[in-house]
C-alpha cells in the first residue's frame, strides 16, 4: 500500500528548518534535535546491545549477512552493470573524474532484478525498521565501486546535510546501510566513521548553485565541513574503518561523519548503498531553495513501504 503525504511544495511552509546550512558566514556545530533509535529490542531482530551500540556511535557492523550463494550472485550482477559500456552514459552514472572507470550507479533498485532482491533483502529491511521504528522506503540506492590502484576517496561529510538542504529530508530518521561485496581491509579504501559524531549537526558555508549533484557526486565541495570542526570532531570522537570479509554490512547514521581515502592497492572495492527512510519522515521542498535533485539520487514520489515476505 502507498504511503501519501501532501505535496513537496505544499508542506515545505510549515517544515522549520532545524538543521540550517550553507546559510551563515561562518561554520557552527549545534546538537542533533532527533532520536537516534526509534525501536526496542522486541521490535526486530537486533538486540539491546546492539541497540545502544548503534546509538552511542551511530553506526553497527555486522558479519556474513549473506550467504556464498547471494553472494556470487550479486557480484555477477555488480561484474555485468560494470561490463556494460551503455550504462556509463546513463545519468544515473557517475565516472571517475580523471577517467572512464564507472565509480557509481544509482538507482539499482529499480533498474537490476537481482540488487532490488537485495536492497529488500528481509534481514536489512527488519533492521532499518527496527532502527527507525515505522515501515521504511527506500530513499536512494547505488553500487560503488572503489577500483584497484586508481578507486578516488570522498571527503569528510554528513549525508544528512546534503540529504536535508538539497533533497529536503526534514528529520534525522534515516538509516544508510553499506552491504559489501567485496573485502573490505585497513588498505583498500574502506569507510571511516566518526564514532559518536551523530550527535552534532555540522552546519557548513557555501551557498548551494543549481544542478549542484552534477558536480558534487564525482567530487564535493560544497555540504563539506571546515576543516576546524573536522578536527574537533576527530579529537572527540576518534576515528574508525569497519573491515569485514564479503558479505558484511554497516548501517550507520544519516548524520554519522564519514568518507575514505583513495584505494592504491591492486584490491578493489565494491559495495551496495541503500538508505532507508522512514515513511513518516518524507520529504518536503528542498532547504536551500532550489528545484529538487532527480529521483534516482533522491526518491520523491514513490514511498511505498518495503515490506517483509508475508506481508500484503
């Protein structure tokens, strides 16, 4: 069953702001106005532990999530979207800067049988709600690839503030699930996390151009912090890479601090990104004023709740 809500533009004016950026002269690190965990252990399958893990540092790591089979199935699929030479000129694609090497593909929930398997995958959805505490939709979906020798980093940064000043996400109800396909080691390019960063929103300076998702997703430089609150952040909070073998998963926090370096190693890199929304947290017009990104980058229409085998 669909989930409706009134119209983007029609809500926007009685959405406040909360989490203003790339608004003031200056940077400013204010604290988060959001639970981090809307459900308890009797409500999905990860327990207390895990719970209050997850919301004292805003991210959990799991093990062999998924089995040989899923597996290999899914890297076959990963291996043939990257073969085909037609998807890099789709828009949902995003190359390298420096070359034709595909880094990104966006909306594979819709476009691949076999990822839209995945991003339903029941262990994921559970966890995503139980995180969230109400049914979930997916809000964006990609492959990343990290390739050997030449797989580029991506800075510091909170999705959430890009997801709320462009995208106009209002609340921090949003859970990113990254699923690996591929080892990840302390050498390979890995995610780093700031442990415990979720609970500050780092408010960043630049005013936002048109069409800005063009540039940013092949490199961002604007939605990034300064360098100062990065360092406090760094200072209090630390730093951490989750490794794991394939078949791994890390949800972290829509406003976790995070990026990863560049990959030199001959190992790449390669993993599916889901962001699960929850359905009362919908979005309204975009923050910063300007038209919404496309809906393969951000979902605005279709809030239809995943649901569990079983269900109706």
């Amino acid at each position: 069953m669909n989930t409706t809500s009134t119209p983007p533009q029609a809500n926007h004016a009685t959405t406040a702001d909360r989490y203003p950026s790339r608004e003031m002269a200056e940077p400013s690190i204010s604290l988060r106005q959001d639970p981090v965990v809307h459900g308890g252990p009797s409500k999905g399958p990860l327990t207390e532990s895990q719970l209050h893990f997850f919301e004292d540092n805003g991210y959990l790591s799991l093990d062999q999530i998924l089995s040989e089979v899923e597996l290999g199935s899914y890297m076959m699929e990963l291996q043939r979207l990257r073969a085909d030479d037609a998807i890099k000129d789709a828009p949902e694609a995003v190359i390298e800067p420096e070359s034709r090497e595909l880094r990104s593909l966006f909306a594979v929930h819709r476009t691949s049988d076999v990822l839209r398997e995945l991003c339903h995958h029941p262990r994921l959805v559970s966890m995503a709600r139980q995180l969230l505490g109400s049914d979930v939709y997916i809000h964006q979906s990609r492959i990343n690839y990290k390739s050997g020798f030449r797989g580029k980093e991506f800075f510091w940064h909170s999705d959430f503030e890009t997801w709320h000043v462009e995208d106009g996400v209002p609340n921090m109800r949003m859970v990113s699930c990254s699923i690996s396909l591929t080892p990840n080691t302390e050498h390979n390019g890995p995610l780093m996390l700031m442990p415990g960063s979720h609970h500050r929103f780092v408010s960043c300076v630049g005013k936002t151009p048109e069409n800005h998702y063009q540039a940013s997703l092949k490199r961002q430089e604007l939605g990034i912090p300064d360098d100062a609150s990065l360092t406090q952040l760094a200072h209090e909070c630390g730093i951490t890479s989750p490794k794991g073998m394939a078949g791994s998963v890390t949800f972290f926090d829509c406003n976790t601090m995070h990026g990863s370096n560049s990959n030199i190693t001959p190992m790449p890199r390669s993993n599916v990104f889901v962001v699960y929304n929850s359905v009362e947290n919908t979005p309204v017009a975009p923050f910063c004023g300007l038209a919404p990104r496309p809906h393969f980058i951000a979902e605005r229409e279709d809030f239809t709740p995943v649901c569990l085998p079983g269900e109706a």
